[in-house]
C-alpha cells in the first residue's frame, strides 16, 4: 500500500471526537484513578519498607541499569521460554507502544494543535494509525495466549500437584487488558463508519470492523460511540487504579527486581559475621531476611518456571520453589501492615521509643515454609537460573535451614553423623584424616610440605581421598597432569574438607571453621593456582573463600583438560567404544557457566559417539547430591538420581559422562537401582581422556597364567 494512495493533505483525526464535552469529566476522573494508584503504591511502599534487615543493590548503577533495560525492557530472561516469552512480549511490547501512542495524541491535543504545528497530520498520521492497530493487535493475541494457557492448556507449572492455582485476579486482568483493546477497536470502528474518511484503511483493524456497522444510521452510531467511549475510558482508569493492588504490581515489582538483582557471584550464599554477638542465626521470621529477600515475593509472577525443572518437584518431593516464593508472600502480606502500623504509631510517640512488634501468628520455618519443602532442596539453582523476574530462591532456603541447624539445632539425622565427622576427621564419611594421601602414594606425587614451589595445588577434595570412586578419579587426573608436564602438589594430610555441604546444609559454623582452616594452610604455603576435581569444592574455594581472605585462582579439571589438549600436551589417540551422553552438573554449569569444556574435550576423543539428553546445559536435571543432599536419604517421591538415569537410558547411552564425584556417584547408583550394570557405566571425564591418552597398561585377562621364575 503506498502513502500517497489516499493523500489528500489533511489526514488526521479529531483526538475528542463525539466527545468533546467530556474532556473535563475525563481528567476529573482521571486524578481520581491516579490518586488511587499512588495511594495503593504509598502503601505497598510501606509494607516494602516494613520487614527486613539493610542490604545495598543500589551500588554499580550502570551495570543495574544494564539488567533493567536486558531483562525488564527488553525481557530477554523472559524470551528465554518461547511460546510464554512471545505471549508476554506482544503484551508488554504492544502496552509500550499504545501508551507512547496515547501520549502522542495528548501532546496532539494539548500542544500541536492549540499552537498551530500539529503534527498528527498527513503521511505521518497513516504510519501512526497503522502502528497502533499493529500494537492494539499485540496485546489482544498475548492476551487471548494467555487465556488459552491459564484457562484450556493449563501447563503444570501453571498449577501446584496437579491443581491450577488460579486467581479471581488473574482473569480480571486479563479480562481488563482484553476489554481495553476491544472497545478502542469498537470506538474507532464507529467514529471510521460516521466520518468516514477515505485514509483510515491505514487504521485496518478499526476500518474492517466498521463494516459491521454498515447498517446502522449515524445518530445510533454516535450514541454508541459515546457508550463505548466511556466503557473504554473507565476500564483504562480502572486498570490504572488496579495496579498496586493486583497481580499487575509486578509491572513495578519485577521491573524494580530486575535493577536490584545481585552482582555477587552466582549461588553467593552472605556468610554469617557475628557469631559471638547474635542471639539466633538465620531466618527464622520474616524480619531475619533482608528486606530484599521480602521484596521478591511480591516480584513474583506465580509463572511457574522455577518449578518447571526443580528436581525436588519434578520427583515428588514437598518443595515448589514457586509456593515456598507465594507462601512467604501470603505471609508478609499478613505480617507486614501490623508491622508498618506499629513502627507509625512509634513514630508518633517519644523520640527514642522502640516500635512493639507485633507477635508473630506462626511459625515462619516449620508452619509457613513446611520442613519437608525446606530440606527437599538441592540448591540446583535451576529456579534461579530461570525466573523471569530475578527471585532469589536458594539464599533464602539455606538462610532458613541456617536457622533450624544453628538456632534450633533441629536437622535430619543423617546429616547429625556427616557434620560430626567432618568436625572430627573434617571429611564426611568419618574417615581418618591420616589416610587423606594414600591414594597418591603409588603415583609419586608430592606434597606442599615436601616441595611447595609448584604452579598449582591439586585440591583433591574428600571424594577424590577417601571414595573408592572418587580415589580413580585422582589417580586419572594426576596421570594426566604429570604426562603433561604440568606442576603440582597436593596439601595431603593438611588438606581438609572444603566446607560446602556443611554450609549449604545449614552449618554455617562448622563450614566457615572448616574453610578457615584450610585458608591458613594454603595461605601458609602461597598457593595462588588450585585445582578441582569437585565442582562443589571449586565453587567454594572460588567464590566463599575470598570472604575469609583466601583469594585464589580456581579451576576445575574440565577447564585445564581442555586447554593442555588444545594446546597439544596431551594426546588422544586411542577410540573409546559405546554411546556417551554428558551430564551437566549444577556446580559447574548454572554456578560456574562451564558447558563447552566437557564437550570440547569429548569432541576430542577418537571414535567418540555423543548423545544430548533433553534436560541439558543450563536446564540439565540436577543428580540429586547437591545443597547437603548427598548425606541424605530420600523418603518421599521418586529417587531423582533415578530419574537423571533414565534420561540417559532414553538416548540409547552407555556411558555417562560426569565432571562430578557427587553426580558420579549417584548416578553409578541409578545405573544399578535400573539394573543396568552389565550395559552402562558413569564415568568422570578423566577417566575418559586417560583411557583415551592409551597410555594405561593392558592388564592380563584372569585366565592368563603369571610367568614362573
């Protein structure tokens, strides 16, 4: 369609037409919405304001900037999900465009006209009529989408165990946006069928609607304009009016998340400083949070995505990182009006008079937040990974579970005999400490004692001393080391656990006792350069040591593997047989964004047969060891290492690929809870590459007599 086809130099429109006494009733009405609105905003500041310790995410303003424009404009964490990104996005994009045209017509209105330079005239009113239709459309095929998904469709994640958990709320929001978009379609079908001028084709939408009106005179016409014309406005201002007491807060809720989400290290847990003053650790009510760690909830959009991939749920565990974010929620909006009245009322008062708080109904961890979803956690960081609006899940989980371990001293009994054997022989199987080197003993590999002027400390961790498992996996990777050339040494008996299972199972005393201890050895020796076969061992060193002053360049097997094969150190001659398919583990992939280096290094291997399992990269399916778990039964639901097994199986695999003793180990176990030992096998990546390297001695088959002097 060309521009100039209906040009006949005064394209345009009359912004108040039919309802040019209206203008004043319009902005009468118009306060009053907005009064509403900021009333409503004035007092969720309030409750915003009420609950929560100080915590900074106003700082590095730019980079805060950055993730608003990302994640709150742009709405790429959003996009990450297609059919739910693109609903959201024709919603959100197609609001934006409609708000900026309602602003266009104001000035229109306001200013162009009344000073002579209109400028919603000719070519440039056809392009502005056309992208209105164009965006008005957006919004009413996002919201039509997101009927059909709430309503029909109904995805899981959409619900809680199989029920919906729908609100009056959300239908009349949607309702309301819909409602919007189809009378100004309806009012400007009836001014296009009165005035009938012959360049509103450009207004498509409107001008194909107004052929439904073809029958009616221009008086009928006219009235129902103006009946629609105050249907639309009211709706407009009631939607207005709406926001701070709907669902649709999130429109300043998440937006505001987005701008203050955490710039530490992904997975930061804030280690606890005042050990020797504080009367309890943790969070055990709401007022033990940050105010942030409050703020989330009301950030929260109940889309369903955390709880989309949490292993816990999937398996039929209590916990829904969504319920446990909407159950805090439904707290905080109980606790915190009494809480923002009384800190008023203590204004009033004498300077100097402290607030009486409110007592607290229940119990926050154990009433509110059930101990089977508290403790069901693996810390997988899935649900962080994915929101939409930048909720932090983990901190919280662990902060409560820091409250029942430290305050309550309430914790499963498994993990009663794990913290007590690292607090005795500071690994948790309870092994002797003295027995942490043996497994290099036959290798030649030397201590720190013996020689610590070595480029890298090789942090063996607890699994790769003591497991059986684990123990194979050293011995790999130390060959690999020392056939390339690379210097190392290892802390030996010196060495201690690394404290990650006591941390984020809740022991936040004896993880930073243990971390301590080892930053003074390590200190004591310079180390600069350490080696992880753990990825929970590499994520701590790497990003809780440094608040204890152990600050150190970290790196994980996987990364060094790759690098000394790219630059030609080690070479993979020999093919290795069967079908391999690589598990992400959580600690080095959603926490560490390590991905390509496991891959790289199996792309290496001669004759290497590579299957994807669907659940992989940053939405891989957590084996089920992390956040403590490891040292923990699992009574309720299916075993999730069970369920990461059979995902394996489901791509004809062989052998599964791990960069982690946990996920090692627990995958060897769903491999044999599937009776599948006689045909698949878990193996660590080093395993791999030094069978590949053929460097390993053929043993004789047991049928092969030993030679006689």
């Amino acid at each position: 369609m060309e521009l100039s086809k209906f040009s006949v130099g005064n394209e345009g429109r009359e912004v108040f037409w039919n309802a040019e006494n209206f203008e004043g009733l319009l902005f009468a009405f118009t306060a009053v919405a907005m009064a509403i609105f900021a009333y409503g905003i004035y007092r969720r500041w309030q409750m915003w304001t009420a609950i929560g310790k100080p915590e900074v995410r106003n700082d590095q303003i730019k980079e805060r900037i950055k993730l608003l424009l990302k994640n709150g404009l742009f709405q790429i964490k959003t996009f990450r999900d297609i059919y739910p990104g693109i609903m959201h996005g024709l919603i959100l994009f197609g609001f934006i465009g409609l708000l900026f045209g309602a602003a266009f017509d104001a000035t229109e209105f306001h200013v162009g006209e009344p000073y002579g330079f209109p400028f919603l005239i000719g070519k440039f009113y056809l392009i502005f009529s056309f992208l209105m239709e164009v965006f008005g459309l957006f919004v009413l095929a996002g919201v039509f989408m997101a009927l059909d998904r709430r309503y029909i469709t109904k995805p899981e994640r959409l619900g809680y165990k199989g029920e919906p958990d729908n609100t009056p709320d959300d239908a009349i929001v949607l309702l309301l946006l819909g409602g919007i978009i189809l009378t100004g379609f309806v009012i400007e079908a009836l001014r296009i069928h009165v005035t009938n001028p012959p360049w509103e084709v450009w207004s498509f939408a409107g001008y194909t609607l107004a052929k439904a009106f073809a029958g009616v005179d221009n008086n009928t016409a006219r009235i129902l304009h103006k009946v629609m014309w105050w249907t639309h406005t009211f709706m407009a201002l009631g939607f207005i009016a709406y926001i701070p007491y709907s669902r649709l807060v999130h429109m300043i809720t998440t937006p505001a998340n987005h701008f203050m989400a955490s710039l530490k290290p992904v997975g930061n847990i804030e280690p606890i400083r005042d050990f020797e003053t504080a009367e309890s650790f943790g969070a055990g009510q709401l007022e033990d949070f940050t105010w942030k760690q409050v703020f989330d909830s009301d950030a929260c959009t109940r889309c369903g995505r955390c709880q989309d991939g949490c292993p816990a749920y999937l398996s039929g565990k209590a916990l829904s990182p969504k319920k446990v974010v909407q159950d805090l929620k439904t707290y905080w909006l109980e606790r915190a009006p009494m809480i923002a009245a009384a800190k008023k009322a203590a204004g009033k008062a004498a300077e100097g008079t402290a607030p009486e708080m409110p007592a607290a109904t229940k119990a926050m961890v154990g009433e509110v937040i059930d101990l089977h979803e508290l403790w069901a956690c693996t810390n997988c960081m899935y649900c962080m990974e994915h929101c939409s609006s930048s909720i932090e899940h983990v901190p919280k989980i662990v902060n409560m579970r820091q409250y029942k371990v430290l305050t309550e001293a309430d914790f499963a009994p498994e993990l009663q005999l794990t913290y007590r054997n690292m607090e005795n022989n500071s690994n948790p199987w309870g092994v002797g400490s003295h027995l942490r080197a043996d497994w290099a003993k036959e290798l030649g590999v030397k201590t720190l004692a013996e020689d610590p002027n070595v480029e890298y400390l090789f942090y063996v961790g607890c699994s790769g001393s003591f497991d059986e498992r684990g123990k194979k996996v050293s011995m790999a990777f130390a060959k690999i080391l020392q056939t390339a050339g690379v210097s190392f040494g290892i802390l030996g008996t010196e060495e201690g656990c690394c404290g990650d299972s006591a941390m984020r199972g809740g022991n936040e005393y004896l993880s930073q006792t243990l971390m301590q201890t080892n930053i003074e050895v390590m200190n004591g020796y310079g180390v600069k350069k350490i080696i992880c076969t753990c990825p929970h061992g590499y994520n701590t060193l790497k990003k809780d040591y440094p608040h204890f002053g152990g600050n150190y360049e970290v790196y994980h097997h996987t990364e060094i593997i790759a690098n000394l094969i790219a630059a030609g150190k080690i070479s993979l001659k020999k093919p290795v047989d069967g079908m391999f398919t690589y598990h992400d583990s959580c600690f080095l992939g959603r926490y560490n964004n390590i991905y390509d280096q496991p891959r790289k290094i199996l792309a290496a291997i001669p004759g290497m047969k590579l299957a994807e399992m669907d659940r992989k990269l940053d939405k891989s399916f957590c084996c089920g060891a992390g956040g403590a778990r490891m040292w923990m039964e699992e009574h309720d639901g299916e075993r999730i290492n069970n369920m990461r097994t059979d995902q394996a199986i489901a791509v004809n695999a062989t052998n599964i690929a791990v960069a982690c003793p946990f996920c090692l180990t627990m995958l060897t176990d769903g491999i044999k809870a599937r009776e599948k030992e006689e045909k698949m096998a878990s193996l660590d990546i080093a395993e791999v590459v030094w069978r590949a390297m053929g460097l390993e001695e053929e043993k004789p088959s047991a049928d092969v007599c030993a030679p006689t002097e």
